[in-house]
C-alpha cells in the first residue's frame, strides 16, 4: 500500500513498484492537490482512491523495466545463465545476441511489446536473412602453403580463433563458412579472396533456429517477470512458424550389418567407438567421456557419468551430461565387451611405448598422447572411412537413431527406449520416433491378424 504525505496543501504518495537489475527496490512519487471547497471526509476519500490509482499505475508500468533490453540480457547471463546452463548451451545463446539486439536491444524492457518481439520472428523467417549457406572452399592447397611458410595448423587456429578441426578441414579442401575463410585470411594476412572460392546462397532461417532466437528472448523476459521488473512476458503472445517434420534419415539393418563387417578392418580405436555407438546408441560427448572405470568387465555395464565437449574458448573439457536422467548404466552384449578387452589391450600398450609422454587421462579415446580426443576427430574419420568403403555418410549421430529404432522394432517400449537412451522425459522419445512406432504398431496388427482366423476364411479357403 502506498504511503501518504501531507506537505500544506497538497499530499505526497509514494508506491513501491519492484526491483531494478541490480536488486535494489523501485519507489515512485506523485503530489495530489484536493479540489477547492472539498470537506475533509471528501479529502480523504479521494486521497485512498488516487492512492490505489497510483500503485496500480505503477504495478501495471514496471518501472523496474526502465533499463534498455540489451543491458538487461548481458545481466541476465551473468546472474542466470552463467550458473544454471551448461557451457554450450550458453556458447549457442551468445551467438544469438547479435541479430536480438539488432532488432530489440535498444528498447526498454517495460516498452517491450508483442508486436515488437513479432515483428523479430517474421524478420527473421525471410529470405536472405542467413547467410550460413554462403560457402567457402580453398583455391590453393592450403596445407601446402602452410608448409612452405612454416606454419602449424594448430598456430592458424589459435591466430585466427578457430578450432583446429576446422583448419584441417579448410586444408583439406573441404567447406567453411565464408566468416570462417575470412578469419584464415586475416590470420595469414591475405585477402579472402585470393585464398578461397565462395559460393553465396541466400536462404531464410529454419523454423527451429527461429524458434531458438524466441526461446532465448522469451527466457530473458521471464526472468524480468521473476525480478518483479515487469509485469508479464510480452514473449509469450507471439506466433511461431511451424516446426518442419522431416523424416531422418537412419542405416537399414542391411546397412548397419555391412558398416560392422567393415569395421574388422579399421583401427581398433574407431571400431570400438562405433561399435558401442551402435549397441548403445550413446551421444557422442558421453562416448568421448567414457573412462575405464566407468566398465564393468565382469557384468557387462557401462555407466554414463559425464560428457566431453569442445569450446573454441576453452578447448576440449569435461561437462555434466545432457540431464539427470542421461547419467544411466547399460548392459551391452559380451560381443561388445570382446571389442572392449581388445581397445584396452592395445592402449595400454600404446601407453607402455611412450612412457613419459602418455598423459593418463583413464579416457577410452584419446589422441596419440593420451589426451582426450577433440570431439570433430570420429566425424572426420567416419567420413573419410565411409568415402573408402562406398558407404552411406550419415553423420554420427545416426548410430543412435538406428539403436532407438532396432530396439523400437524389436517390441521394447517406450519407457524402456526412453531409459535407454538417456531422455529426460518419454514424450521426448516420442517426439522423435513418432513415425518409428507407428510402424512397429502396425506390424503388431499385422500379427494379431496372422495369429487369428477372423470370419473362419482359412476354414473356407482350406474346404474349397
């Protein structure tokens, strides 16, 4: 309730209203002069009733809101997401801050409306908005050129602020992004385009990545709401374009049994990674923060405890996993632990030839020093593999979906699947393999009706 002062003839009403971004409370002022010839009892009532106006101007205003929206959001990273989100998570948001504080950062938060945040989203589903299918492929060999100028890869990475999976990409005449191919040539000193081809396409953004620019405005409103520096969050009256369905695409049994034939011959590093990629549909951060002590030899479990991710800015590093419910024990078939008992065999003798040089990370991937491996290096062989044996690149990833749908067509249910594949929620699973459940209901039906002589036309059909 407001707060009354008498100052001769007039009144002062002070109202509380919220907090401001740095936790202190918010209070506003008014002066209410009575009419002339109004009795005292007249006085007062009008006084209660300019009273209640205020406050709930005030309340309704947020004049906790008063900071700019971009100030607001970089404060919000610090006290919010900094401490509650994972690393990449809040790596992905940074990158949405440029085209969010284009369109939106210049604006009050209390002024912020719908119709603000609306216009963003539809900005952002037109054409030429997103220049990320604009390529960029090396017209030199650039490994050579490196060479002859005694530069290490690794050096361009670090002088150009790029992973160094990505420079070995660029010089192996794979794309990257134009932004990527003018890092490199500033780094070397060079005019992009006297080192790099590109090839421009402009496309709109994907519903998804919309999605994600409205997630993260959207969350950064919310907690304003929660600080009391606003009163509601315009964010959530705003019409989203409709998520795309496309059908993903995943190894046929035929596929995946020809990829593990071939696997005899690979490394046995890059066999047991795929193998268990296959038999336990595993993320690839929680493959690459497997340790040994995370195996049970003698019961046939692995454990999920943790994940290894890779950030420009802070190199390859250990991070919780995905969720709670990620953090899971499988039981694997003896066949897989077989594979298993082989990689151990071989690292420790990789261990035993370098002596001092072996960092003991108890890592089941590692680099040739014993370091754990960068997150890009099974991508690359994979693809480099797939392209020597003739078969299918799809990505790492798919493993996992083939595992999810070997178990969905082998008639395990959905908590099971779900469990298994380390989903926080079972509406997660069937989310995504929607379409994967439905056929296997399907041949469910077709079961029941093999099983059973509906109308006795097998009678029939076996009298005539």
């Amino acid at each position: 309730m407001p707060t009354i002062t008498k100052r001769g003839d007039t009144y002062r009403i002070r109202a509380y209203c919220g907090y401001d971004a740095h936790g202190k409370q918010v209070t506003r002022s008014t002066t209410w002069k009575p009419a002339p010839g109004m009795t005292p009892k007249q006085i007062e009532k009008e006084l209660q009733r300019q009273a209640v106006l205020f406050q709930e101007k005030c309340s309704g205003q947020g004049w906790g809101g008063s900071i700019k929206f971009e100030t607001f959001c970089k404060q919000w990273f610090e006290e919010y997401a900094a401490p509650n989100l994972r690393l990449r998570s809040v790596a992905r948001l940074h990158q949405l801050e440029e085209r969010t504080y284009a369109a939106l950062g210049h604006i009050r938060l209390d002024k912020l409306t719908p119709r603000h945040i609306q216009a963003f989203i539809n900005d952002l589903g037109k054409p030429g908005i997103s220049q990320r299918e604009s390529r960029s492929r090396s017209k030199i060999d650039l490994a050579a050129y490196l060479e002859e100028r005694d530069i290490l890869q690794k050096d361009l990475a670090a002088m150009a602020s790029l992973s160094r999976s990505t420079v070995s990409s660029a010089c192996r005449g794979e794309y990257v992004s134009l932004q990527t191919a003018k890092q490199l040539a500033k780094a070397l000193g060079q005019d992009y385009a006297a080192l790099f081809d590109t090839t421009a396409a402009k496309v709109s953004l994907s519903p998804k990545t919309i999605r994600n620019y409205h997630g993260f405005v959207s969350s950064v409103l919310s907690y304003a709401v929660r600080m009391g520096m606003i009163q509601h969050n315009p964010a959530q009256n705003v019409t989203l374009p409709h998520p795309e369905h496309k059908e993903k695409e995943c190894y046929s049994l035929e596929e995946a049994q020809a990829f593990l034939d071939s696997l005899e011959s690979a490394p046995i590093k890059y066999r047991t990674f795929f193998v268990l990629a296959i038999y336990g549909g595993f993320r690839r951060g929680e493959l690459l923060g497997l340790e040994w002590p995370d195996l049970d030899f003698e019961t046939c479990v692995i454990r999920i405890r943790r994940t290894s991710q890779y950030l420009t800015s802070k190199g390859t590093f250990t991070d919780t996993t995905k969720t709670v419910q990620s953090q899971r024990a499988l039981k694997l078939p003896a066949v897989v632990f077989d594979v298993l008992r082989q990689y151990r065999a071989a690292q420790a003798q990789e261990r035993l030839s370098l002596g001092d040089q072996w960092h003991d990370t108890q890592r089941l991937f590692v680099n040739a020093f014993g370091e754990p491996m960068h997150p890009n290096t099974p991508y690359h062989w994979l693809k480099v593999f797939c392209e020597q044996t003739g078969q299918r690149f799809l990505g790492i990833h798919q493993f996992r979906h083939l595992n999810a749908s070997l178990l969905i067509n082998s008639g395990a249910d959905i908590r099971t699947v779900s469990a298994s594949l380390g989903h926080s929620q079972v509406t997660t699973t069937l989310n995504i393999y929607a379409h994967t459940f439905a056929e296997a209901q399907a041949r469910a039906g077709e079961a029941v009706a093999a099983a059973l002589d509906f109308g006795g036309r097998r009678k029939s059909q076996g009298s005539a």
